[in-house]
C-alpha cells in the first residue's frame, strides 16, 4: 500500500505527523522536522521522479533515524537529482521507519532547518554525485630547497 495514495500501513500516524509541518518553512517541532525531510523525499520521486536536490534533508533523516541497508542506499543513490529507479518499496519502508521510530521519541522544539543541515565529510562521501575529500588534520609544509 502506498501513503502517496493515502493508503500507508500507518496512514492515520501519518497524518496526524504531517499536521505539525507548516505549509512553508521549518516545523516548530523536532518530529515536524523530521517529517518534512522524510515527506519531502516521498514527494520528489512521486512528484518529479527523484529529479530534485535533498542532501541535506536526506543526512538530516538519517541522522536521526536508523534505516535499512536498501532504504539508505536509495537516500545516498538519489539525494543529488539521479532520476528514476521503481523503488517504490525502498520509499515505503522509509516513511515506516520514520513514523515507528517517532512514536518512541518526546516532540520537543525544533532547532534545526533540514536545509541548512551540516553534513560531516563521512556521511556527505556516500552521497554518489559529490565528490569529497578528508581534510588534513595538519599543515603541510613545503621544504625549501
């Protein structure tokens, strides 16, 4: 079953998430947050085929939410625009996740924009299209000859 038809294994949860997200802008709420990032993934590939830009709210997600193997290999494969991939079982398990991960979380205020999101070079290297190099933890001095 698909939420993108209304019809999610935990539609009403669903719903009652998508209510904490503001039609523009950050949610107030950290579950808000979390949503948005998931809803807005969701949304792109049903929308526009994955054709859209979402690094930053994908590393948001899983940060704090922990996925299957598939699930993060689509997140990592797709966040910088790769169109297509019929992985319509990868995105259903992914809004699963979400939603079972938050029951067991208090909502508390949110203080972060999903778009603004600091990505560390660990997590921001799996992302396939972006090219990442570790920073050197010391300074390199040219000998003079």
């Amino acid at each position: 079953m698909s939420y993108w038809n209304n019809k999610g294994t935990y539609e009403a949860e669903a719903a009652t998430l998508q209510a904490l997200v503001p039609a523009m802008g950050t949610a107030d709420t950290f579950k808000g947050e979390l949503w948005r990032a998931a809803s807005k993934i969701y949304y792109d590939y049903f929308n526009n085929g994955f054709g859209n830009f979402w690094k930053e709210p994908a590393a948001f997600l899983i940060t704090h939410i922990d996925f299957n193997e598939s699930v993060l290999y689509m997140l990592f494969d797709h966040a910088n625009g790769n169109m297509g991939c019929g992985c319509e079982e990868d995105l259903e398990a992914m809004i699963n996740a979400v939603i079972e991960q938050l029951r067991g979380i208090d909502d508390t205020p949110n203080t972060q924009d999903m778009w603004e999101f600091k990505i560390d070079w660990e997590l921001a290297r799996k992302f396939r299209a972006e090219e990442v190099e570790e920073e050197d933890d010391w300074e390199y001095e040219e000998d003079e000859y």
